[in-house]
C-alpha cells in the first residue's frame, strides 16, 4: 500500500520550518523496514517509537521509559506521520514550537 503525498500534510503543518531544524516533511519513495526510538524532552518527558511503512515514519508517543520487566505496561499513543529524515534527527526544537524541547536519538535499526 502507498502512502498518499499529503500523509505528511499534519506534520508540515504543524511546524514552522524558519524556526525549528527539524526536516520538511516528504513522503519517500523507498520501502524500507526501520525504525527509531527517540527520547523527546518536550513538555514531558517520553520517548518516541517510529515504524517505517510506506514511505513515512508512522510514530507513538510512549508516556513512560523503557523497562526491562516483561510484566511493566507502556501506553503508546499514535501521533502523526514523520519524514524518513526525522529518523536521524537530534537537537532542540525551540520552546514555544509544536513538541519544544530537546530530541535525542535513542536506539535505531531494522
């Protein structure tokens, strides 16, 4: 299944790329199986899971850290769609911007 062009339409609209580092959203045209997990210190500190599928990073938020007991539950929440690009993305997004705060990147690999 391909992702149509505007699945990154949220994301582009929810930033001001004269404002943040963060890369502009465009759907690729590889079909990669990736994935990244970013800690994001933005409001609250969570950590972010990234899938790719169909030419975008389809992403949660997941509220709490890691943890190495099987029986500890995280909540994922599913957030919008990501460029490929953001796989790699560290640095701060400035405060005041959609997700202000400093993203870390955390684990990645196929």
């Amino acid at each position: 299944m391909m992702v149509s062009k505007d699945a990154l339409s949220p994301y582009n609209a929810k930033r001001d790329f004269a404002r943040t580092r963060e890369p502009k959203g465009k759907v690729a045209k590889t079909g990669g199986n990736s994935f990244v997990v970013q800690k994001h210190a933005a409001t609250r500190l969570h950590w972010d899971f990234r899938l790719e599928i169909d030419g975008v990073l389809k992403s949660w938020a997941v509220t709490k850290g890691p943890s190495i007991d099987p029986a500890d539950k995280r909540l994922a929440v599913r957030t919008e769609d990501h460029p490929l690009d953001y796989g790699t993305f560290e640095g701060s997004i400035p405060k005041g911007e959609y997700g202000g705060g400093t993203v870390m990147l955390w684990d990645r690999g196929t």
